[in-house]
C-alpha cells in the first residue's frame, strides 16, 4: 500500500490490484486506525424553521451557532472539528474532554440570544462515541460502529439541549461525569443499546 493517508485511496488501490481489502484487514487498521472519541452535533428545527421563516433566516442562526461551538471545540483540545449543514463533527483524544465540550456547548447556547423564532431558542442534540477507528485525511473522516452509533444518538435520537454517550464513551469517563448521566435503552437497527443521557432540562 502507498503513503497516501487517503483511506479510500488506499481501498481503490487494492481493489483496482484485485485484492480484497479485508484481506488486508490488519494492515488496514495499522495503517488507518486511530483511537479517539467522536462528538456529533445536530441542530433543531432546520426543516420546520426554513419553511417558516426562510432558509436565509435559519442559516443565520447556523452561523451563530458554529461562530459559538468552534472555540469550545477548540479549548477542549479537539484534533479535528468540520460543519456540514447543520451539523458538527469533532474528535477528542479522550471521552471525558468531548463530554466536557458538549456540556459547555449546551450551557452556552442556553445563555445566548440565538432565537429559532421569536419564541423558541435554537438548541443543539450530541452524541458521544469512543473507540478505534479508521480515518481518512479527507472530508469521509471516522469510521467505525462507534461512530455510526454516536451519529445515530446525535443526529436521530437525541432532543434539544440532551448529550447521549454510548456505552464505550460512558465507561471510558471519569466518574466526576458518569454520575450526570442516566441509562437509556435504544433499538437501532435490530439492536438493542444502552446509552447515556444527560440533558439541560433535567
């Protein structure tokens, strides 16, 4: 295999020589895994809002958003962090700073004037997975269950103002956070999950 840090790169070669990549699944994880916890923001209302109110008026409020999390992100000594849409993707060396980042995400968008409406505040759901993972030095980024499984919390179950772990994230943390969080059960594609959830509202 090349030098390339392009995961998908490195897959194409393969199968271009007529190899199976999971024939060189070892090699694969040596050369492409790394281990990291994964923070997944979503934000409410895009859909619901921009209809309403107007795409302009929502992307908007998007910027403010990003212009709040990027530095928190940031201070929490995240590795890499990207936007898309209305989401965040970030990677921390360790469960307990994306935790951290997330909690302080939510208090501030609790403290800011970022309106949805003139009634409503524009809030955020995460999720939070830990574990080794593939990465691509491309904008593909992580890949394992874990990621799929923290995007899943963020993006499809959690609610405004709530920060899912999974399982690995939650027993990864330091005690001072795992208490703030209680047991959830989820069924995700024909499997049966705990996660962990913490929420402003509580």
């Amino acid at each position: 295999m090349n030098d390339n840090k392009n995961l998908f790169a490195c897959f194409e070669e393969l199968i271009n020589q007529g190899v199976d990549p999971a024939a060189r699944s070892a090699d694969i994880w040596d050369r492409y895994g790394t281990e990291v916890a994964v923070l997944v923001l979503d934000s409410t209302g895009f859909s619901r809002v921009s209809e309403s109110h107007g795409i302009i008026h929502f992307l908007t409020r998007l910027m403010q958003m990003r212009q709040l999390v990027r530095p928190i992100l940031e201070a929490h000594q995240a590795l890499r962090a990207r936007f898309e849409a209305d989401n965040a993707f970030a990677a921390f060396p360790h469960p307990d700073l994306a935790i951290k980042a997330a909690l302080e995400i939510h208090q501030a968008m609790t403290l800011s004037d970022i309106m949805l409406t003139e009634s409503e505040a524009f809030r955020v759901c995460i999720g939070i997975g830990y574990g080794r993972m593939l990465y691509s030095e491309t904008l593909e980024g992580y890949f394992s269950e874990e990621m799929n499984i923290a995007s899943k919390l963020g993006e499809d179950t959690a609610e405004g103002g709530e920060t899912l772990l999974t399982a690995s994230a939650w027993n990864a943390a330091d005690e001072s956070l795992k208490h703030q969080f209680q047991p959830r059960a989820l069924k995700i594609s024909g499997l049966e999950l705990t996660y962990y959830l913490n929420t402003t509202d509580s």
